[in-house]
C-alpha cells in the first residue's frame, strides 16, 4: 500500500485506505463516534474550530477515549490522520471518504458543513435536533444528509488522573447510533433505521426520556454549583425533583404515543442510571449551555410540559426544571441576554417575548401563577444545599 | 465597548414603559400635536416619562418624542444620547391596528450602537446585544434580496407639509411601488424597520421622520447586517433615511437622489456573523 506523509495541503496517509471525517472534535465525536468502528478499518480526519485542539490532535496523532461499560473502564487510543480547522478543511484531501459525521451543536451545524458542498458520501447529523438536517440542506441543497441519534452520554473531558496520562483524554459511555437507513453502507456497530422509526420512536424517547430530564439535573446541578452531573443527583432534593420529571414524561409518553410502554421503562430506567453514573464526567456547564435553545417552544423542556398538560395534568418538576433554565446564571454563556432579562423582565413578559408563549394560554398561566414560588423553592435549595456543605 | 449596562438600562426602560401600558390600557386620553394626523395620548407621556427616569440614571442626556423641544441644547453630531418614543405609531394604536412600538435606542455622535424595540400587540422584542441583533430568543440576520424582489414599507411624516414636497414624495412612493413587490405603511416607521432586520420586508424609508422614530430600530437593523443610510433634516431631530439589504436599500436611495428627495449616505456597515 502506498503510504505518504499526511500534510495540511497533501493527501491523508494510505491512498487506498478510506476515511471517516468528523466535524467537531467534541464529546460525541472525539469521544463516541471512533469506538463504533474496529480499530484500523478506517482513518479518522478530525474537523473543528478550535484551533488549539486542532493543533494538538496533529502533534500527538492521536487521543485516548474511555469508554465506561458495565461500570468499569475501558481505554483506546484513536489514531488521527489528520486534524483540520474548519477553514482548512476541504473534502478533496481525503482520497476515500465514506462519510461525514457532523457533532457541532445544533445551532453551528450550518456554519460547520457549509464548505462541504462537494462532499458525495452521506452526511450524518448527530445533533439534538432533526431540524438541523433542512437547515445543512439549505447550505447543502444537492449533499446526502442524515439525521442520527447518539442514544449516549458523553463527557467532553475525563478524570483528573487520565487527563494527566494525556490531556485530549476523554469519557465516554457505551451508547448506540441511531442512523437514518438512507445512509446504510458504511462498516461500524450502527443501527440502521427507517426514518420514520427514528423520529417517532428513538428521537420522542431521546428528546423526553433522556434530554428533558438530563438538562434539568444540571440547571439545578448549575444552581447548586456543582461541576459534574453525577455529583447534582447526589442532592437529594434534585434527584427526587429529576425522577419527577422523569415520571412525569414517562405518564405523559404512555398516554400520547404508541410507543411500547416497556420500550419506554426500559429507556427511562437506564437514563436515571446514566445521570447518576460517577465514572462519566457529564459536565454541567457542557448540559446546561444555550438555555434559550433548551427552552425552545417545541422542545425538551417548553414542549414536555405541554404535552403533559395536554394529557391533563400539570408537571410540576418539569416546571421547576423550566425555571431553574430560565434563571440559569452563566456570564460566559451565548444566551446570556436572558440572564439579564429575568433579572429586569416580569415572568410575564419572560414567558411570552422571550420563552415564546401565548399570552392566555395554560403553561402561561401555570407558569406564571407558579413563577415566585418556584424560585423560592429553588432557592432554599441552594440554601440547604450550601449549609450541607458546611 | 460592550454596552451590557447601558443594554440593562435600556431593558429597564422598556419594562417601565410597557408597564405603563399595561396598566393604563383603555384608560388615557388622546389629543392632537402639530396637525390633525399627528397625534398623542396621555400614556405617551406616562410612558416617556417613566423611560426618562430610568435613563436618567446613566450620564447621558434622554431626547424623546414628547418632551423635546428645538431648543433643547442636544447635539447628536457630538453627542451620546438616549434616544426614546414611547409610543411609536400611536394613531395605530388608539384605532386597534396591531403596529405599535415602545422604543428606545443610543445615538452615539449619529452612530447607533444599541436599541430595545418591543412590539406589544405582536409580543416581540427586539433588541441588540453585543454584535448581534434578536427577535425574542432568535438571531436576525438579514438576507441578501434583489429590489425587485423586495417588499418595502415606506413612513411620512405627521406633520404639515409642503404641496409640492408630498407630490413629490408620493411620486418616489409610486416609483419604489412600482419597481418593487409592493410598499406597506404600517405606521409606525421603527416596526418597519425592525421588520427589515426580521427578514419580513427588504427595505424601509422614511422621509422627514424623527430620530426617535428609529434610532433603537436602525442598531438592530445595522446589527442584522442590513445597510443603512441617512440624511439629516431641516432640524436636529429631523431625519430621512432608507434600511434595507445592501441592494434594495442602495436602489431606493438613488431613486431619491435621481428624484432630488433626498441625498442619503450610507453610514458604518456592519455583518451579520
């Protein structure tokens, strides 16, 4: 086989071999994605913005992922063909590409594939969000994209112990990949699925089993100021208040949706397991970022408290979960103009401008009945929660 | 300079003065200004003044709709001022049509850097912060339309004019009508401006406006990545001017240059990143 120094502006490695691109070296692609292929079937080209990961990935050529199975840990060092930023990066430097994997966050998945438009292999989203795949077809009008669900949790750093071994050290849990079947053909441990079965059964359940009730472990995990995700469903308070919410979608799935009810038990006993699971590392500020897309009308938070109450009863953990997002206090974080707006906005003004509700409607009236007394009680959690500490 | 408590001040105001309007919805009176289609009602100057007082905590002076006079000392060329409308289309509002704003914005030495447009009946709100200009949790940034392609929104100004001017206007009204999908008036210039920076209309002009009308509506327009340009009126707070994208605006202000209505300029262009 024909080998050759791999340069930014030269060929990857082997001629012959293929590549799996990954944009986005972050938590589900440099942690997940390499360990549902065997080790040398495929080289891996990394694609992200940072500069300084991308400089790294190239100087040690490769990383370690952990993977936590059974409860106990695994290790394996991926090789990287190369790391490009994503100005660098162009589709012609790889001789073989089988598929493009993009792991960017919902909101960058745009901005990340739109120099991809020669790319002719499938593109797989794994974002938390189908939507993403009409926004990349926008910019990508004439690209095979897909739409796929890292059913996963994965950390975007490891423990202090394996990140001194090598810092590019990173946690991951053994998860599975749901992709669309349209994208079949590449060679991996991936579950090949009809769309339809992906977006009614796999994404409902990951949307409202697994996101709604991770993201308010760590809002409340946030306002405790824990780091970890593990260390929020330590607090008892939170953890009785996320198996709430936790119930509370599993009641409201069973009555809506034709989904096998032991499908859903199964899947909302291994999400409370996996919240609380000490070997991950799930970062709290890595849940908690963009609150304003978590509060999304339609989505993990806003839209399971309506489906709730559509099926006649009032979540009342969702909702604390709600306004433990909309108080989420983050200087650095992109949505931070709503950190100053529930300071100034009445929860009125809050709930219909900015979350989006109609003025009249039930989760508005709930909400802001309940508003006050929501974050009082939140309050005294923290409070109780620092004078444990001490 | 990032602005974060002048953008805090300016939220401040807005929750003031749509406080205001919430509680004396139904209950204010209505009177004419400087003619008879130039109108303002007793919330006006509720709300103007309970802006005021919040603003009045920073250093910079505050010129609004109601309270200004000619002969207020105010130098927009050199100054940093607060610039507020309590009510923007206010004739909309008495008669229940759904345009209507509560705005306020800076002008920094005729630069504007941040603006608090909300819209009541629509329950928006739009607002600038940092670089980036929002519609309630979402980003605008405007996108690249033809002229002929473009539905514009036009805004004259309530009080008298001269004949033979408004002929003239109304000429440019029929040319930009005719050259375009169609030009609104919605009544209140800072709606049609911030729906240029929602990506709704491609461009709004206005002519012999006031700069309380739109300077909160052109930050967040400017910050959409939508071009701006204006020129100053025959008084300080006089102003004509064209928002649009780059090529619908652009057309709009030579069709007022070759029709000697005016001779706009475009100011400080910014991305939408």
């Amino acid at each position: 086989m024909a080998v050759r120094r791999n340069t930014l502006k030269g060929k990857p490695m082997a001629e012959n071999n293929e590549q799996i691109v990954i944009v986005g070296a972050g938590a589900i692609g440099r942690g997940f994605l390499p360990w549902l292929f065997k080790p040398g079937r495929y080289e891996f080209i990394f694609v992200d913005k940072n500069k300084k990961l991308v400089c790294e990935l190239n100087r040690a050529r490769g990383y370690t992922t952990c993977r936590i199975k059974n409860g106990m840990p695994e290790k394996r060092k991926i090789p990287v063909s190369r790391a490009y930023t994503n100005e660098e990066f162009n589709i012609d430097i790889c001789k073989n590409p089988v598929a493009v994997f993009v792991g960017v966050g919902p909101r960058n998945s745009k901005e990340a594939t739109k120099n991809l438009g020669k790319v002719k292999c499938p593109i797989i989203l794994c974002e938390n969000d189908p939507a993403t795949v009409a926004d990349v077809k926008q910019v990508l009008p004439e690209a095979k994209v897909y739409f796929a669900i890292p059913d996963v949790i994965t950390s975007n750093t490891a423990s202090k112990a394996d990140l001194a071994i090598d810092p590019l050290t990173i946690n991951t849990e053994d998860g599975v990949l749901h992709v669309d079947e349209r994208a079949a053909g590449i060679e991996g441990d991936i579950s090949f699925c009809p769309e339809e079965e992906l977006i009614n059964k796999h994404w409902t359940a990951k949307l409202f089993l697994h996101n709604t009730p991770h993201c308010i472990a760590a809002y409340l995990g946030a306002l405790i100021g824990v780091k970890y995700v593990h260390e929020a469903m330590q607090c008892g308070q939170i953890n009785e208040i996320v198996n709430g919410a936790m119930n509370e979608m599993l009641t409201a799935l069973k009555l809506k949706w034709v989904i096998p009810h032991d499908f859903l038990e199964w899947y909302a006993g291994k999400e409370i397991r996996r919240f609380s699971n000490t070997l991950l590392f799930d970062p709290v500020s890595r849940v908690s970022r963009e609150p304003l897309r978590k509060l999304n009308v339609e989505g993990r938070l806003i839209g399971a408290a309506q489906i709730c109450l559509a099926q006649g009863f009032v979540p009342n953990n969702i909702l604390k979960g709600i306004v433990s997002a909309i108080i989420f206090d983050n200087e650095e974080d992109a949505d931070r103009p709503l950190l100053y707006m529930q300071k100034i906005f009445h929860p009125s003004i809050l709930l219909t401008y900015i979350i989006g509700l109609r003025k009249g409607e039930v989760l508005e009236i709930v909400l802001e009945e309940q508003f006050a007394s929501i974050v009082e009680s939140l309050e005294k959690l923290v409070a109780e929660s620092k004078k444990a500490e001490t | 300079m990032n602005r974060i408590k002048e953008f805090q001040l300016g939220l401040l105001a807005i929750n003031a003065g749509i406080g205001v309007m919430n509680k004396m919805k139904g209950d204010y009176s209505v009177h004419t200004k400087e003619s008879f289609r130039d109108i303002v009602t007793s919330m006006d100057e509720e709300i103007e003044r309970t802006m005021k007082e919040v603003l009045l905590a920073s250093p910079y002076k505050v010129m609004g709709e109601e309270s200004y006079k000619d002969t207020d000392k105010i130098d927009l060329e050199k100054e940093t001022v607060w610039v507020i409308d309590p009510i923007d289309g206010t004739t909309n509002m008495v008669s229940g049509v759904p345009f209507y704003s509560i705005s306020v914005g800076m002008a920094d030495k005729m630069t504007f850097p941040l603006g608090v447009v909300i819209v009541p009946p629509q329950q928006e709100l739009y607002y600038t912060f940092l670089n980036d200009s929002f519609l309630n949790s979402k980003k605008l940034c405007v996108k690249s339309a033809d002229l002929k392609e473009s539905l514009v929104s036009a805004a004259f100004s309530g009080s008298k004019t001269d004949k033979k001017r408004r002929a003239m206007e109304f000429e440019l009204f029929g040319l930009i009508n005719d050259s375009t999908r169609g030009v609104l008036r919605t009544g209140s210039a800072s709606v049609n401006i911030c729906y240029v920076a929602a990506g709704r209309l491609q461009a709004a002009y206005g002519l012999n406006n006031r700069i309380w009308d739109v300077a909160g509506a052109f930050a967040i327009a400017q910050k959409a990545g939508a071009d701006i340009y204006l020129e100053r009126g025959q008084d300080q707070s006089r102003i004509n001017y064209v928002a649009g994208t780059p090529d619908a605006a652009k057309k709009i202000t030579d069709l007022m240059k070759e029709n000697k209505i005016a001779d706009l300029k475009l100011i400080k262009k910014e991305e939408c990143k």
